[in-house]
C-alpha cells in the first residue's frame, strides 16, 4: 500500500510541474505552436490549429490530481501525456533532429532535445503511475502535511537544478570543449 504522504508528495509534485508548463504554453501560445508543429508528428496546419489543447489538458490534469475522485483519470492522463512527449523527443532524435527547440522553457529559453529529455519523461510517467497503488487508509495529519511540503520543496529544488545542469550547463560545457 501507498503511503498517502508519498502519494500526495508525487501527485502534488506533477501537479506543479503540468501547471507550471500550461502556464508556460499559454503565455506564448503562438511560439508554443510554432514549436509543437516543428516537431512533424502531426501535419503542420492541424498541429498549429491543436496546440491550444495541449496546455489545456495540462491544466486539466494538474487540478485533477489534487481532487481525489478525478485522480485516477487524471493520473491516466498524465501517464499518458508524458510518454507522449517521451515518444515525440524520442522520434525526433531518431530522425536526427537534435537542434529542435524541446518547448519545455520560457520563450526566451531556448533548448535543443535530448535524450535524457525522453528519460526524464518516462521516470516521471513511472513515478505518476505508483500513485494508482492502493492508498493505505491511515489519515493524514499535520505533520504529513509537513512532510509533503518539505518533500515538494526539496523535490522542486532537486528538479530545477538537474533540469539546469543537463540542460544548459553541461551543453554549453560541451561547445568550450569542442572549440578548445
């Protein structure tokens, strides 16, 4: 059985991560379907007309996660968005496309894929479906509370930082290398 501090700390941590990406889609929606098109797993017209839905269902699933009677649902759905962009990454990276934006920053955050893009998909897709487990009926206390915030900020932190690394830093690490 799933501890429920354990479970909320997971579902209120992607919950966090699918707002802040809505969030982020929706303030330039205009470059996020420039960016979604690009990616040519949908014909170009039909996926710069569909690219609103995408920050749409991230909203969705991320106020659904906290809910208790839409969490399955929205786990599925989260589960399901996450391979999706696991598997869009992953095609592009098999046709070499590897200067493609990812449209996982900010607008002016501009980031090629890569494959530890596709893994950190999968882990976060894997880590979402442990939350279909049966919860353990003990209550919830205070201190759970305390706990999955910690856990939140710890994990948020955690996050950011790899995030950083493997997205900025190590690359341009790379580009000194490779010119020296």
């Amino acid at each position: 059985m799933l501890d429920p501090a354990f479970g909320y700390l997971i579902t209120a941590g992607i919950a966090l991560l699918f707002a802040s990406a809505g969030a982020h889609k929706l303030q330039d929606l205009d470059r996020f379907a420039e960016v979604f098109a690009a990616y040519r797993v949908l014909p170009a017209a039909l996926a710069r007309r569909l690219a609103w839905l995408i920050p749409s269902l991230e909203l969705c699933v991320a106020a659904s996660l906290i809910w208790e009677l839409g969490r399955r649902m929205a786990v599925m759905a989260g589960i399901a968005i996450l391979i999706a962009y696991a598997f869009g990454l992953g095609v592009n990276l098999l046709r070499g496309r590897r200067d493609l934006d990812c449209g996982c920053g900010m607008a002016r955050d501009r980031r090629a894929i890569a494959g530890w893009m596709v893994w950190r998909n999968l882990i976060l897709a894997g880590a979402l479906g442990i939350t279909v487990w049966p919860w353990s009926p003990r209550p919830f206390g205070w201190t759970d509370f305390l706990t999955v915030m910690g856990g939140l900020t710890a994990g948020v932190t955690l996050y950011a930082a790899v995030d950083r690394l493997l997205g900025d830093v190590a690359p341009k690490a790379m580009i000194l290398r490779s010119t020296s």
